[in-house]
C-alpha cells in the first residue's frame, strides 16, 4: 500500500502507541483487499457498544485504545448499547451489567465519540452526503448509507471503524471504489410491496433465494414503484441480514441506481416468495408471546408519532418495547407523543434495542415486524418468533 507521509508517521507510532495500533489494523486491512492506497473519511459509525457482545476482553481494548487521550478526528457516533442508559433499572438490568456497560459508554467518550446509541446515526445527526467516504459499522446502517444515501463504505467491525475514526482514513477498496458499486444482477418484483413488514420479508426473500451461493451481488432492483424512508429503514436492515448486502440500488428510487445498464444475471421474486419469508420466519405452534417490540432498526420520529395515534386511549396488557435513539425520544418527549404511548403502559426504550440487551433469559417468544430482529432473536437469544406487522402487534398488544 502507499501511504502518506501523514499516515505512515501514525503508523510508526510517532503520534503514539494506540494511533499506530489503529493505522496497523487498517493496513492490514488493506493489504488483504489489496487497496492501493487509504482515502479520508468524514464520519463513523461504531458498533460493538453493548456488554453483552463486548465482554471484559473487549473492554480492556477499548481502555487501551483510549489511555492516550486520542480523539476522533471526525464526526463518530455510536450503535446501540446493552441498556437504556438513563432508565436501564425499570427494563430488570441488574447493576453490575449496568455499571460495566456505563465504562464501556465513557471509554468512548474519552476518544470524543457521541453516545448516540443508535443504530439509525443518519436520523441523529451523523449524515454523510452523497459520494462521501465514511467508515461505518452496524450492517443496516451501512448498507442505507451506501444504497440510499450514496455514501461509500465498507461493512466495518468495530475495531476497525474505530480505527478510521481515530485516523481519519479508511483503505481503498471494495465499496469505496466506483466498480465496487457496479449492480451485478437484475431483481424485478413484479407485485406491490408496502410496509415495513413487507419490505423486511422481502430482503429476507432475496436472502433465502440467494442462500448457498457464493457470489456477493450487488443488486439492482426494478419494479418498486415507490417506498418510504422508514421501508427503506427495514429493507436496508433485513436484506444486510439475510444476504449480507452493503449495497443495492432500485431503478427511480436510489441515488446511483440510473447510472447503470441493468445486468444480464435475472431474478424475479414473486409476492409468494415475500408471503414464504413472513411464515417461514413465524414459529409454526401457537406459543403464547411475552415479548412484544417495533424499533428494529431503531424507530423514527414519523414511525413513533404513528404508533402512539394508532395506541391512544387504548391499555397495552403486554410487555411491549419501543426502542429508539435518545434525541428522538427526546424530540417527542417535547411533542408529549412519549407521554400518549407510556400512558397506555408501552415503555419507549432509548439507547438499546431487544437484540443487543441481555434479555435472553427473560422472554420465551419475542413478536416484531422487524425481520432483522426475528434473525436475531431467534439465532441470538433463541426465543421462538413471529413475524407480524405493526398493526397486528398493536392488535395483540391491547387486546
Ligand atoms: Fe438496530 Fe438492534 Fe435492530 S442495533 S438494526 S435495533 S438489532
């Protein structure tokens, strides 16, 4: 690789140990890509921030990273934590987790990292522009910045997004790259796909039909005649999870997505396809669910305003999680929407989400119309699951 004077003064630690600990990681990275060269970044996205993934082990890195007084050198924000920060008591977080996870929270913001806590930095202030390279960890939040945004970045691990973001830079290669970003198979959807549920079960579609194969496509999508930011939210999120995607384009809708020719490598998925993925993600004997969530990527403003029209007035007899950034919670908290939704007994959960919190002992079926959420609820906690839309869980929730 070659690198700059700059980076290569980082790399021999003449700015110290944990800067040159940090531009090892990204030559290495580098090297195995086979960049040619680094590129500056101008914002990241950290993930690895719950206890829960982190461990002591990880802990200690983070110590290490941070004893120096480094700071980031652009704007980083934070993915979601174990526990509402300011209210993890009320959500049954023992203590001890609760202060482990708070030294984890200050050894970022030792480095200068905001404690966003949101898997949605987009929604919160951290907002690249068009053909910006950033750094980014948390896979629905990578591949909105790359598909929607038009953004470019990697799908980072922790350490590394940490290390761009203490460097400034990030190696050259893969998504950053114009050919990286070519769509390298042609998906049409000849049906009406609305809703979150139905644009979840719809990436969760593609990822099934794609399972086994060995090529990473780039797709691009035709057919799809319009969707919301907040369908764009949960597409980004379930076709990450299920296909490993950082990156797609859908004709009139993405940024990038006029730019190309379409491919010649054809799919078609059907609506029965999309209806598969919602049963198949369903467990299949009546259980009775104790665990009730929306928020999978984190809710929006616009969703959370929603929710609490369809719930006023009404008794949720249910444990029930809305989980969302904590500036917007706090943005609704001054609109008095958080007051309607916790008077019907819901509780909006900031800074968290019902993946990365330690709740795996506690529940036996989780329901969510988050197809990100019912990969890992059942993979991670191993809760059976059911894959419902909002109105269905509102339904069931104060009945
Ligand atoms: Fe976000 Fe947690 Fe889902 S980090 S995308 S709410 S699994």
């Amino acid at each position: 690789m070659i690198l700059t004077k700059d980076e290569q003064a980082l790399l021999d630690g003449k700015m110290g140990e944990a800067l040159s600990k940090a531009m090892q990681i990204l030559v290495a990275l580098g090297k195995i890509y086979h960049a040619e060269n680094m590129v500056p970044i101008t914002s990241a996205q950290i993930a690895g921030v719950s206890y829960d993934n982190l461990g002591e082990d990880g802990l200690d890195f983070l110590n290490e990273m941070a004893v120096n007084g480094d700071r980031v050198r652009v704007l980083t924000t934070l993915n979601p934590a174990g526990m509402d920060i300011e209210n993890w008591r009320a959500l049954g977080i023992t203590a001890d987790f609760a202060e482990k996870q708070i030294r984890v929270i200050d050894a970022f913001k030792q480095m200068g990292i905001i404690p966003t806590c949101s898997c949605t930095p987009y929604l919160v202030g951290n907002l690249p522009l068009f053909g910006d390279h950033i750094a980014w960890a948390e896979s629905s939040a990578v591949c909105f910045a790359n598909s929607i945004i038009g953004a470019r970045t990697n799908r980072e691990g922790g350490p590394s997004a940490l290390a761009a973001a203490l460097t400034g830079r990030t190696p050259a290669y893969g998504l950053h790259l114009n050919e990286g970003r070519l769509p390298t198979l042609h998906v049409e959807i000849p049906c009406d796909i609305q809703g979150e549920t139905a644009f979840g079960a719809l990436g969760a579609a593609y990822g099934l039909i794609l399972e086994g194969s060995k090529v990473r496509h780039v797709p691009i999508f035709t057919g799809i005649s319009r969707a919301t930011l907040d369908e764009l939210k949960a597409f980004s999120a379930s076709i990450a999870t299920y296909a490993g995607t950082a990156l797609f384009h859908i004709r009139d809708i993405t940024p990038e997505a006029n730019r190309f020719a379409l491919p010649d490598e054809h799919l078609v998925i059907t609506l029965e396809q999309v209806e598969q993925a919602l049963v198949r993600f369903s467990t299949p004997e009546p259980v009775e669910t104790d665990f009730y969530t929306l928020g999978c990527p984190h809710l929006s403003l616009n969703e959370l305003i929603v929710i609490a029209k369809k719930l006023a007035g009404k008794k949720v007899k249910k444990e029930f999680w809305l989980t969302t950034a904590r500036p917007t919670k706090e943005i609704a908290q001054k609109l008095g929407i958080i007051q309607i939704i916790e008077e019907t007994g819901a509780k909006v959960v900031a800074d968290t989400c019902c993946v990365v919190a330690p709740i795996g002992k506690k529940y036996h079926t989780l329901a969510t119309n988050s197809a990100k959420g019912i990969y890992y609820a059942s993979s991670k906690h191993h809760f059976h699951t059911r894959f419902l839309t909002e109105d269905q869980i509102i339904a069931e929730v104060t009945r």
